[in-house]
C-alpha cells in the first residue's frame, strides 16, 4: 500500500505543471491531482452480481492572467508544456472575473495536522465478497424477509496533491470502507422494503455484516402493512437519525456563501439574525481526528477551524471559499473545496449538536405524531424554503411508536422548521453531515 499513498512523484509534476504555466506567462497558477482507488463487490441471493475495481489520477491546472482565469484537466501522461501553454492561451481568451484570485499568501497553511485519514488495512475481494453475502444472509434469516435486493462492500482511498505559484505545498490521503444491503419483506402488494448500511475511515470501525443485515430485515418487516392516514394540520414530525441527516443538509446548503452570493438561499439575508431556535448550535469542525469529512487544508491550501455556524440559534458564519468571499466583502473560513478546476465553499464534519433528551423520551414527549425513517421526492425549494415531501415511517400514539404508515406526504418551510426543532442526544459524528433524532413541531401531514 505505501506505493500507492507515496505523493512525491505527484507532488514534482504538480510542481513542474505551475512552473511551466508561469513560463508561458501566467502569472499565478496551482495544480491539484485527485487521486482515488475503489473496490467493491455487489451480491443478490447469494450470487456475485458485479466486481469493480478502479484507479484515477486527476490533474487540474488553473491559471491567472491579470483578472482572467482558466482551468484544464487532464489524465497522466499528459504533455505538461502543452498543458500550461493552452491553459494560459484560454485565460488570455477569457472574460475577467473581478472576484477570481488564489488565496492570500498570509492564509496559507505553513505546516498542517496529521488527522489520521489512512487506514492501510487492504481489504480482499474475496473479503468483500463475503462481507456481502454475509450481510444478505443475516437479512434473508429475519422472520418475515422474503427476498432480497442486494447487498455490497466496498473500500477505496481518496486524496489531494495540491501545489500553487505563491508557495504551498501539500498532500493528504484518506480512506473509506462500506458495507450495505437492502432486504425486502411480506409479499405480493404487501411487500415493503427497507436497508441498512454503513460507511467508515477505518475498517476495523465498520458495523458488522451481521448486524446491518439484522438490522435491514428487522425495518423491514416492520414495514409490513402500512396504514394511511387523514391530512392533518400542526403535527409533530419526528425525524429518524438517517432522515435527519439530510435535512441538516439543507441547512448547510441554505449557508453556503455561494449560495448566497447567487441569492438562491432563503437565509441570504439573515447573518446575524436568529434562524434556528434558541439554544442550539451547528458546528463544522475539518480538523476532527478520524473525521469522515475531515481534511488538514482546504482546496486552496488554508487549514480551517473549527466554527460554530449556528451558535444559540443566531447564524454566524456562510461557508466560504477565497473568491466567494471576496464577491460578498468577506475572507475566506477555509471551505474551499476542490471539484476539478472550480473552487466552491462547502461544509466539513458538519453536526447539529445534540440535545439532552433521549430519542425515547423525545417521542414520549410528542404524545402524537408521525415518525419518518423514509423521504421520496425532491420537493425542497432553496430559494423560498418551501418543504414538501412524500414520506413513509410510524405513527406516534400516546408516546408509543405504533403502527407503520406510508403514502402520505410531510410539508412546511424550512425557515418554521429550523425554529422548530428539538434534538435527541443520539448523534452519531462518524458521518460527514451528523444529526441526532430531530422532533419538528407544527408540520402538515397530507394524507386520504
């Protein structure tokens, strides 16, 4: 494996690409290579259904003429004079852009914190293989499964070589392993369906295959004959911990400086300003130890910090890249990230901090309401916040999760949502974007 996380040579080619640009006349310029390697097995009834196996080295090379800038990929063996030469003519060729610029020399990362991202550990196919079949097996052996829809395990390395004109220099890799499978119970028109799954740094953290493929086929069969239930107004909606993962994402969408700086997010004019109830806080932290999303520097070579983006309620900080937070009249917060030529902000380990309150307790506490463990459709608009989604998961009666329901559709905004959360303390911050069990009160349940 240490042939494969040796960033020297990347680093010298990445070195030699920025020295050819400025030659042919750019006058700042950096160069990133994304490296990444996959394997992964997927199974269904026992069966292999698909082995894959990948490698990528992606070379980006962005140039600055005066307030023109251009970007170019390329796979290895690439020519790097021709390279930097067509870059440069192209940013010659380019309209300026007033807010395009490298970040400032004084921001750069001097030195950066090993968060320990690499687990050398080299996972087999074979052992892949039976991961999966594991994980089916342990779900087709739940009372009540009838088939399956298959099952997975994978594990890949990714990482970043970036070197700029003004002086920085750096790499870092990172690893992931996944284990996943999606189990299916009752029959005919009764069957429903349901997964588990699970994905880490490190492999030895990963749930067992046993585990996932109980847990798959036990949601399930609990899936079982859904009832539906009549529209109602002003009910308490309470978010699985998956569900509530995805919508923190919204929230992290709604502070990306880029967003803002389009005027596509319904909180753009709201820094300073209470958007989430009093009391809690959403952090991002890149310099969590083992952290699913953590990095040592940002796309363009500053290490970031860790900021409370919601601090008791009150919204602190957009999610800031050099040149978006020029065009908003701010400095960067070291979210640049790297997607080929571009640099765009974006969130880290990102978490809604937990409450006090178990998930039990917060589902006693609703009396009545509905339990989400599964969301359809796209329906959330940025712009206004409007929220609208179908749903599926369990009544809440008397404090008891009761009977499965399904085929009803959940609607707010997202601006009462936000002021209307209360959290469990049942997060779990092995994921990129982490979020306890989450009660949202004063929704619409659109039902028969």
């Amino acid at each position: 494996m240490s042939d494969v996380i040796d960033s020297d040579v990347l680093l010298k080619r990445a070195s030699e690409l920025v020295e050819l640009a400025k030659k042919a006349g750019a006058d700042e310029a950096d160069a990133v290579v994304v490296r990444g390697r996959s394997r992964s097995v997927s199974v269904r009834l026992g069966k292999v259904e698909a082995t894959e196996s990948s490698e990528s080295d992606d070379f980006s090379l962005r140039v600055f003429v005066g307030r023109r800038v251009a970007s170019v990929s390329a796979n290895p063996g690439f020519d790097l004079k021709v390279l930097a030469e067509r870059a440069v003519a192209m940013a010659k060729a380019s309209p300026e852009d007033p807010f395009a610029s490298m970040a400032d020399d004084e921001r750069l990362a001097k030195s950066y914190p090993d968060l320990e991202l690499f687990d050398p550990t080299d996972v087999s196919t074979e052992a892949l293989t039976e991961a999966a079949l594991a994980a089916e097996a342990a779900a087709l052996a739940v009372a009540g499964v009838t088939n399956s829809s298959g099952a997975g395990a994978s594990s890949g390395m990714g990482g970043m070589v970036l070197v700029t004109s003004r002086g920085f220099s750096g790499a870092y890799m990172g690893t992931r392993f996944g284990r996943s499978v999606s189990a299916i119970a009752g029959e005919g028109t009764r069957m429903e369906r349901d997964y588990d799954f699970d994905s880490r740094l490190y492999f030895a953290d990963l749930k067992s295959a046993d585990d996932i493929g109980r847990t798959a086929g036990e949601r399930a069969v609990a899936r079982i004959s859904p009832r539906q239930m009549p529209t109602q107004q002003n009910l308490t909606v309470v978010f699985d911990p998956r569900m509530a993962r995805g919508f923190v994402g919204h929230i992290a969408g709604a502070i990306n400086g880029a967003s803002v700086a389009r005027k596509t997010s319904f909180l753009r004019d709201k820094m300073g300003e209470p958007v989430m109830k009093a009391g809690l806080t959403i952090t991002d932290d890149p310099l969590i130890v083992r952290g699913s999303s953590s990095r040592p520097f940002d796309g363009e070579g500053i290490t970031g910090q860790k900021l409370s983006m919601i601090e008791d309620g009150v919204l602190k900080h957009w999610f800031l890249s050099t040149s978006t937070a020029r065009e908003l009249g701010l400095e960067t917060n070291g979210r640049g990230v790297r997607g080929g030529p571009a640099v765009n902000p974006g969130s880290t380990n990102f978490a809604l901090e937990p409450g006090d309150i178990s998930p039990e307790d917060l589902i006693r506490s609703v009396g009545t309401g509905f339990y989400v463990t599964e969301l359809i459709g796209q329906g959330v608009n940025m712009l206004t916040g409007e929220y609208s989604r179908g749903a599926s998961g369990f009544w809440i009666e008397n404090g008891e999760i009761t009977f499965p329901v399904s085929e009803v559709t959940i609607a707010s905004n997202l601006k009462q949502m936000f002021m209307a959360v209360t959290p469990a303390n049942d997060i779990d911050r092995k994921f990129g974007v982490a979020a306890p069990t989450l009660a949202i009160e004063g929704m619409t349940l659109a039902g028969t």
